[in-house]
C-alpha cells in the first residue's frame, strides 16, 4: 500500500468485527470516522497471508472511487472484497 497505509488505516478506524473464515482467512471492513460512510475500506487476508485491500471514497467521480490494492484488477479480487465494491458503489 506504500504511502496510502495511513489514508487506509483512517478509512478502517471505525471498524466492524473481523470475521474469520474457517480460521484461514480473515476480513474486516470499516468506515473513516465523521465521514458518513463516504470514506470506507476493507482487507482481506488469504490462507498464504497475501494481503488485499480496498480504499472507497463515494465523493470521488467513478473512475477514481476505488483503489484497489494486492491485485491488478477487480477480477483477481477475493469474492468478498468484489462484494465490498458492488455494496459501496452508490
């Protein structure tokens, strides 16, 4: 994540309960306090401990509203990062 790890950690500082799948993978989500839900992010943890992440801010145009983080791409994301995107889409 390089120099965007502080703006991720304050996008997750109000956070939901990590979930653990089958005790191999972990995933937690949260949103930047006061910002309404308009700055949010999400991790994803695999069983290799590869790490993936996604930064949302819904101010942004669509084209710069996501940053995506340990893939090239959308597709290579965990289903559930996929699922974090298609719910912060609006």
């Amino acid at each position: 994540m390089g120099k965007d790890f502080e703006e991720f950690l304050d996008n997750i500082a109000v956070g939901v309960p990590v979930e653990a799948k089958g005790g191999t993978e972990l995933f937690g989500s949260g949103m930047a306090a006061h910002s309404g839900g308009q700055q949010a992010g999400a991790y994803f943890i695999d069983q290799t401990g590869l790490l993936y992440a996604v930064m949302v801010d819904k101010d942004q145009p669509i084209n710069q509203k996501f940053k995506i983080y340990g893939a090239a791409n959308y597709e290579q994301l965990p289903e559930k990062l996929r699922t974090f995107i298609s719910e912060n889409r609006q």
